[in-house]
C-alpha cells in the first residue's frame, strides 16, 4: 500500500520495514515535495484505507486515529542508498537483539 501511494506523487520506494509500533520508510522524492506532504499523504492515505477494511483496528487507536502526529525524516548526503537500506532491511535483527532473542 504504501508503495502505491508513494508512486501517487511520484516517489519510489526504495525499503520499507514495518515494526511493532512504527514504520520505517526509505523513498526517493523530487526536491519540490516537502517531507510534510509526503508523510501526509501516506499516513492519511494508508489510514483510509486501513479502518475502512479493518473497523475494528479504530477500537485499538488513540482517538481513533491509526498514525500518530509524530514522524521522522532525515536526507541522505553523507552516506550512500545502499547504506540507508541496509539499515531499513535489518531493523528487525536489531530488534530481536535488544530483546535479547
């Protein structure tokens, strides 16, 4: 889904990995778009989308709402792509490390 909403407004997706209480997105935009718009779009898109297939996900929200307000955002300069990816793709194996699993 959020690889579909991304090409909506012309970025690509480059990683993403879904964690139990967030989301990690690496995507490549056009300068013209502000991070703000961007996660805008995505959130509200994929929140649509989401409580109206799953209803009963609104029962375990906060105010009803799926996203919170908060976000990260953060450009790539100092380091490559292949860096920021590899770092998107193993979030699950830091993860389990910090549990101690």
């Amino acid at each position: 889904m959020l690889k579909e909403y991304a090409e909506e407004i012309d970025c690509e997706v480059i990683a993403i990995e879904v964690m139990p209480d967030h989301v990690h997105v690496f995507l490549r935009a056009k300068p013209n778009l502000s991070p703000t718009k961007i996660i805008n779009h995505l959130k509200g898109k994929t929140a649509r989308k989401l409580l109206q297939e799953f209803p009963k996900l609104r029962t375990k929200t906060t105010n009803g709402r799926l996203w919170s307000r908060s976000y990260f955002v953060a450009t790539v300069g100092y380091v490559t792509d292949e860096i920021v990816k590899h770092y998107v793709e193993t979030q699950w194996e830091r993860e389990l490390k910090r549990r101690g699993a």
